[in-house]
C-alpha cells in the first residue's frame, strides 16, 4: 500500500462546527459584515442569534485551545444559502479584535444551534411594527426586513436606527435600498407592498438631515411628527429592540409608558427586546 501524499490527502476541517467565510464587507474602521456558509441542516427564525467565534489561544500550561465564542444576531433571512453577520471591530475585544481580520475561504466556528427574542411568535398580531436599534443591534432587523412574513403581518414597518457617525447608518441604508430590488421578495410580495416599509436613520454626534437620540425624538414627539403617525399604543403597535444595555432600559421604560407589554416566545405580547452584541 502506497502511503498518502498530502496532495492526495482529503481537507480536514481543523475547528469544530467550522463554516468557511464566503464573503467580507468593511463598513468602518469599526463595524464590517461577513458572510458564511451555512449548515446543510441548520433552520432558524429570523431575528434570532447564534454562538460564533474562533479557537482560542492555546492555554499557557496545557497548550489546550478552547473556543472563543460570542452570541451574534443572523442579519440574513432564513431563506437564504448563507449566513450573514454584522459586526464591531473592538481593537482590545478578545473575539473580534482577530474576527476582524478574516477573509473569504477563512474558517469560523458557528454552534448551529439557534435562539432569542426577536421573532415574530412572541408578538401578538398588530397594524404596526416597529424596530429599534442602535449600532450592530440593527443586525436581527436586517433578518427580518428581508422576511416576507413581516410583510404580510404588519400594514406598515418603521424601522430606526440612531449611531453615533453618519458613517456607521451605511450598513441599513444599503439594506433599505436593496428591499424594492429583491428579487425574491419583488415575486412574493408585489412592490407596493414593500413601500410599507420606512426608515428613521438618526445620528447623534455627527451633523446628518436628522439629529438626536431616538428615545428623545419619542420623548418629543418629533419622530411621530415626522413619519405621520399617532403615538404608540397596545391595540395597534407592535416593537422589537435591540441596542446597547442603556438605550434597551430606556426604551423599555417609554414603551410600557404607552402601555405595551414585554412579550416572549412562550407568551407573545407587544414588545420584545435583545441586547446587541459588544466585545
Ligand atoms: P449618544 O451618542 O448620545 O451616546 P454606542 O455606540 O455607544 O453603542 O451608541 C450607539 C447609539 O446609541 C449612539 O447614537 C448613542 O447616542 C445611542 N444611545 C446610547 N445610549 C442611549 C440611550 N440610553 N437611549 C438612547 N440612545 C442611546
């Protein structure tokens, strides 16, 4: 028996559960997405999350590497081939301090074993939908915004999101753009339907057509003003947010200020929140 040349020898996969990177897309200097290939078997709500990361540094006394692992949102609908994820770029964060350098045909660890809050079935039926989000927290949205079932349970969807930079709204301005020119969505749904669909780009330290916090503009009425809508309430709206910790508790206290009730999968009701990942 002649012995096996590497040549000859078959791919090993060197990570558990690894996925190959098919694409990488750099936004900021902070913030890039990334595109992966997906487990055969692998199903999933959208607007929920998974556990990702990559192989730790091998342990100083063992030599042992375990996996380095953090909770992302599925920015990509669940119809589609691949999975996609947004992302910060932390330059001392554990995980994507090295994250943020992969390229296409790089390997990641993906535990296909998906969960969380942000899904159509811890609502209960309403006219409107709204999604709150700062920074990545717009992640689970992009999910489901390219869901045809958003569509077709809501009249109408307003989508927020409040950054820092007029830079850091380009990753939603792009997804917003590309809705009437999906294709799929197009054949599904009809155009005029996705024309349901509003967007409420805000900034909040760099100069852009609309200025401040979101939970402001609510405060204010401003951003009801803006978009010709009433003020929410439990009969017809309906919310998801996901943001850093200290936007999450304060829209949560507005939200029951009108009125609306934290829901879960096991108990739908109108509002549901997840926090967006940070390194
Ligand atoms: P601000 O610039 O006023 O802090 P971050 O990058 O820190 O995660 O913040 C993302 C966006 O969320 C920023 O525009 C930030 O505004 C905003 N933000 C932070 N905390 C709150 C909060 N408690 N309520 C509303 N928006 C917030």
């Amino acid at each position: 028996q002649r012995p096996v040349t590497d040549a000859q020898a078959k791919p090993v996969k060197t990570l558990p559960d690894a996925q190959t990177v098919t694409s990488v897309t750099h936004w900021t200097d902070k913030l890039f997405s990334f595109r992966v290939t997906r487990p055969a078997s692998m199903r999933f709500r959208s607007g929920e999350f998974v556990m990702i990361g990559l192989m730790g540094e091998p342990d100083p006394k063992t030599g042992k590497q375990k996996p380095l692992l953090r909770a992302y949102s599925i920015a990509s609908p669940s119809w589609d081939d691949e999975l996609e994820f947004y992302s910060i770029k932390v330059q001392d964060g554990p995980l994507t301090s090295r994250l943020q350098h992969i390229e296409e045909g790089d390997e990641i660890i993906l535990r296909p074993k998906p969960v969380g809050t942000l899904v159509h079935d811890a609502l209960l039926p309403g006219k409107r939908l709204w999604l709150f989000a700062t920074g990545t927290g717009i992640a689970p949205f992009a999910s489901l915004l390219r869901d045809p079932q958003t569509f077709e349970d809501y009249d109408e969807i307003v989508l927020t999101h409040t950054c820092r930079e007029v830079g850091e709204l380009a990753y939603g301005a792009e997804l917003i753009k590309s809705i009437p020119e999906d294709e799929l969505l197009v054949e599904l749904l009809g155009a005029d339907n996705l024309k349901k669909l509003r967007y409420y780009p805000t900034t909040t330290r760099e100069e852009s057509p609309k200025m401040g916090r979101i939970t402001d503009l609510m405060r204010s009425g401003q951003v009801f003003e803006d978009l010709g809508v009433p003020q929410l309430s439990p009969e017809t709206d309906r919310a998801m947010v996901c943001g850093n910790l200290a936007f999450n508790l304060e829209i949560k206290e507005l939200l029951e200020g009108y009125g609306l009730e934290e829901g879960a999968n096991s108990d739908p009701k109108h509002y549901v929140v997840e926090k967006a990942f940070l390194d």
